[in-house]
C-alpha cells in the first residue's frame, strides 16, 4: 500500500467522509514477542478509533473489546460482526466474545446472523485474484484507502505502508510476517486489525435443527463454524 495513498486517508477527516453502515471490529490478539494486540472499529468509511495492548490474557482483550463496544453502542451504533484473528490463543478470544455476542436469529426469514466471526487468514481463496485470505483482506483494504478516512497515527501509516508483495500462480500474495522479520520489520498490527474488519462479509445461515443427536452425555455441542 503505497504511502501517498495513506496520506491521503489521513487528511481526511471523519467529517469529510459519510461514513454509513455499522460498526465493524477487528480483533488481532498477540501471541509471541514485542507483537501487540489491537482492536478496530470501523463504521463505513471511517476508522473510528484503535486501541492496542501488551501482554494481555485472553479474557482482559475479550473484555477491552466488549467496553469499547459497548460505549459506542451507547453513542448509538450498531454492531455488526466482531472478526477475530482465531489462529492460536486468539481463538480464546473469539470464544469468550460469542458468549457475550450469540448468533442472531431473524423469525422473520428463519436466517442466523453471526456476530463474532473467526477469521484464519491463511484459508486458501478461489476468487482467481487472491492467494489467501490475508491477499484478499488487503486488497479489500487498499480499495477502501481511497476513499476513507483513518486517523492519523504514525504507528498505523508505518504498517500499512510496510510489507511487500507477490504472486503465486497468478493470484495475489501478502509478504509474511515471517518474511517482514527478516527485513527487520516488526509485525504490522496495527494494520492487520483494520484488514481483519474486511475479511467476511455479514453472512446470513439457516439455524441449525432442534432435533439433534445426542452424545453419550446427553449434551450436544455443534462443531464450530470452520471459516
């Protein structure tokens, strides 16, 4: 994503965008090293606000995100999906936040609405442009650079700006964070949280039947969603 194109994201200020839609958050939990966790959210056009934290166990980042959900649904927001980086302990993250925001049934259409998606950004894509998920999130991201508005901080211009990238067998790949190391180049946190409020778009599924089978301890468990 080239620096111009970021500039010009932060000199546009939210009201210089119509922001539209709901309120969207990305979730990047940490898992090793000097990585930090941060938290996203995203209305439309604008990047409202991030919040990043050190060294925090799974329950006090899925308890940072309900607070700074909650406020602005107080401020009057919507909330429309959580996406959380679910590889490794963000996984634990994902699971405490869909105890406190369930899937949403509709008696109207009989559909189910999720609210916390769990997002494997390495999940191969057929759309004939994009290696992964990760390539398709950033290209996403880059689109809606040229339009939006996002505030101006040094941190997330360095990561937006920061990786490279390639091709395999003609479909777009993100440099990993691996490959950025080597480069000297930290994690881009900051970056792949705002990516993670572009990876599923809001998906409506029929709910599952009551009539289950049971297991030996009479209790059913459905299997969680792979994504």
């Amino acid at each position: 994503i080239g620096g111009e194109l970021v500039r010009g994201a932060m000199g546009r200020g939210p009201n210089d965008v119509q922001a539209m839609g709901n309120l969207r958050v990305g979730v990047d939990v940490a898992r090793y090293g000097n990585c930090k966790t941060v938290i996203s959210y995203r209305q439309g056009r604008v990047l409202l606000k991030q919040e990043d934290m050190s060294k925090q166990s799974v329950t006090s980042v899925a308890a940072r995100a309900k607070i700074g959900i909650e406020a602005y649904q107080q401020a009057g927001f919507q909330l429309e999906q959580i996406a959380v980086d679910a590889i490794g302990v963000g996984g634990g993250v994902a699971d405490i936040l869909r105890g406190w925001y369930p899937d949403k049934y509709d008696q109207h259409n009989g559909k189910v609405e999720c609210i916390v998606e769990d997002i494997v950004v390495s999940e191969t894509m057929n759309n004939g442009q994009d290696h992964d998920l990760r390539a398709f999130m950033y290209r996403q991201m880059k689109e809606w650079l040229e339009t939006a508005s996002i505030p101006r901080d040094p941190a997330l211009q360095t990561d937006l700006t920061a990786l490279r990238y390639g091709f395999r067998g003609g479909a777009l790949l993100i440099e990993s964070k691996d490959e950025a190391l080597k480069r000297q180049i930290k994690s881009p946190d900051y970056a792949d949280s705002l990516a993670l409020t572009f990876a599923k778009p809001t998906v409506q599924k029929r709910p599952r039947p009551k009539n289950l089978p049971t297991r030996a301890n009479n209790q059913y468990r459905p299997l969680r969603r792979m994504v």
